[in-house]
C-alpha cells in the first residue's frame, strides 16, 4: 500500500472533470490538483510552450511527493507525454487514450468526430491513434479554442455557448458521426449544451472516467493503491 497521493494537473479547472472521475473510483486516494490558470489556454499555444509548462507542472507535483501524475489535459497529452515520461521516474498517465479505447468502442457507424483544442487537433493524436485501432473508422476533427473560455467563464449552458456550439459543431454534424469524443477537458462542462446541440444519436465520450479506471488498475498492479477506509483529502493549486 502507498498512501501518497495521486497528482493531477491542467491548464485550469477543466481537469477538475478528471479529477471527479478519480474521487468516483478511488474515493480514499489523496488527490493534489494543479490548475495552471496565470498561463490558461494551453490550447492556442505551440508544442514547444505547451512541453515546457507541462514539464514545470510536473516538477510542481513532484515536490509534492505524488506516487503518479494524471495529466487531465489533452493538449499536454497529446504533444507532451513523451517529454514528461522521459523528465520523471514517476508513472505518467494521460488522457488520449483511453479516451481513444472509449471511441473505438462506442461507434456503430465507424464515423467518429473528435472535438479539442487546436494544438490538440493539430497534433493528430486522437485520429492516428483511433486509425491504429480500427482503419475502418473515418475520423473528423473540430478545434473549439471557444470553449475554453466559455468553460471557465461559467458559461456553460447560455445562448452565447449554444451560439458557438452549433457554429462549431454543424459542419461536424453533416459527417453523420455517431460518436463525438470530449477532447479537451473542460468539454465535459459544457456536456449539456454540446449534447443539446448534436442530439442524442450521437454519443458523447469522455475519456475521464475511463482514466480514472485505468489509474486505478495499474495502482492495484502495482500493490499501490491507498487502502485507508477514510476519505482522501484533497488539495488543489491554482
Ligand atoms: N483542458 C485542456 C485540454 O484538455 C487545455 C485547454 C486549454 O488550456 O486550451 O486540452
């Protein structure tokens, strides 16, 4: 057993969508959230700035004596892991794919729509990645940098957010996707007017709770897991 916590770090509060997952599945981890909101957005930046924020954000967790790192943004996940797995001893997880695993299992049709940050979507990730799982699956993919001010705005559901979504999601919706997959964490706070707005024949994926799962598993692997019966305490930098 280790009782150290789990660390989790983001651009700003979307990774609190990670974290709520993580307190779902492992109600007695102690939890250090870091929340990089002086430099928030991740998503407009380049893969160099993005790398270099997360490589500090880890250093921040490290202090703090964490037994594995969440990284609850898919802009960092999916230009940076590399870069973070090779600074650090310290198990690194990200959230591309699961979220991947998620979306190949979820769409019937094998049309899948990917909406993230435009470092993100510029990456390719999600698409290289689904295409090595399945090379049937068509994959089309959207940046909404929008939505990320809107997230931490709190506009999450007001005709402003309703506006930009159906601006961004339309052009999508023509693909005939079955499948939408939340690639930016602080999508799934928006959740209820992005799922207004497709409808419910497409079904929204978010790969949270499936990182959540797997964090859980590979700490059980490892005899790791915090078998306290009190809940974990929680502390969050921002
Ligand atoms: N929430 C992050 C993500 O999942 C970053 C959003 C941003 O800072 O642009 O990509």
């Amino acid at each position: 057993m280790d009782t150290r916590p789990i660390g989790v770090f983001d651009s700003g509060v979307g990774g609190l969508t990670v974290v709520k997952q993580v307190m779902k599945v492992m109600p007695h981890e102690h939890i250090v959230y870091f929340g990089d909101t002086a430099r928030v957005p991740y998503g407009t930046k380049s893969k160099d700035a993005v790398t270099k924020y997360s490589l500090q954000n880890v250093r921040f967790l490290q202090s703090k004596d964490v037994k594995a790192i969440i990284v609850a943004c898919n802009t960092a996940s999916s230009n940076s892991l590399e870069a973070m797995r090779a600074a650090t001893d310290i198990p690194i997880f990200g959230v591309v794919v699961p979220g991947v695993e998620a979306a190949v299992r979820a769409t019937q049709n094998q049309k899948v729509g990917v909406i993230g940050t435009a470092a993100t979507v510029r990456s390719g990730a999600y698409e290289s990645m689904i295409r090595q799982k399945n090379p049937d699956i068509a994959v089309y993919s959207k940046a909404c940098p929008l939505f990320v001010p809107l997230a931490e705005e709190g506009w999450t559901d007001n005709d402003i957010s309703r506006l930009t979504a159906q601006q961004y999601l339309n052009e999508l919706l023509s693909k005939d996707i079955d499948t939408l997959v939340l690639g930016c964490t602080h999508y799934p706070l928006l959740k209820r007017c992005i799922g207004t707005t497709v409808g419910e024949r497409v079904k929204l994926v978010d790969p949270a709770k499936a990182t959540a799962r797997q964090v859980r598993d590979f700490l059980a692997q490892q005899n790791q897991l915090n078998e306290n019966e009190t809940e974990g305490e929680r502390r969050f930098y921002l």
